[in-house]
C-alpha cells in the first residue's frame, strides 16, 4: 500500500495526519490574529506586509512542493463547496 501512495503522490499528506495538529498555543493564535490583514491576505507589521510562501508551508508541514503542476482550469466540471466536506475529527 505504502508503493501506490507513494505513486498517486498523496504520501506526504497520509504522513502529515501522523502530527497531532489540535494541539496548539491559544495566545500565539491570537497573535497570528491581531496582525493578520484579510484584505491582503498577509501579516501587517511595523516593517511592512509578510506573506507565507509555498516553502513557508512545506517548511511548516514537511510537505515536499514539487511535483506536475496544477492547472485548475483543465476540469470541466465544477466541484461544489457544498458538496464537499472537510472536517476535523477531535481525539476524545
């Protein structure tokens, strides 16, 4: 099993539910918050505007980024938000 997710590409993601991503610091959070801007989509500092890039992402998660690219506009059918359902399980 191990092989084909390696061949489908989705390994990284499989490793990554392995991390206990509930476990978090509330006032970290918060100051994640006070500094994100929605408009622009980045963290408003003094010294000016800071976006996550994609290696930010893969340094944080271990995800690799390379791979085909994405071409969204090549699907001819629309995938509904509604009809998509990403949830969190929460460990009890």
């Amino acid at each position: 099993m191990h092989s084909e997710w390696v061949e489908t590409g989705i390994y990284e993601f499989i490793e990554l539910a392995k991390f206990n991503l509930h476990l978090f610091d509330p006032q970290m959070m918060f100051s994640a918050i006070f500094f994100w801007n929605r408009e622009t989509r980045a963290f408003e500092f003094p010294c000016g505007f800071v976006c996550p890039t994609l290696l930010d992402i893969a340094a944080i998660t271990g995800l690799v980024p390379v791979g085909e690219r994405f071409y969204p506009d090549l699907f001819e059918e629309e995938i509904s938000i509604k009809e998509t359902s990403i949830g969190i399980r929460r460990p009890t």
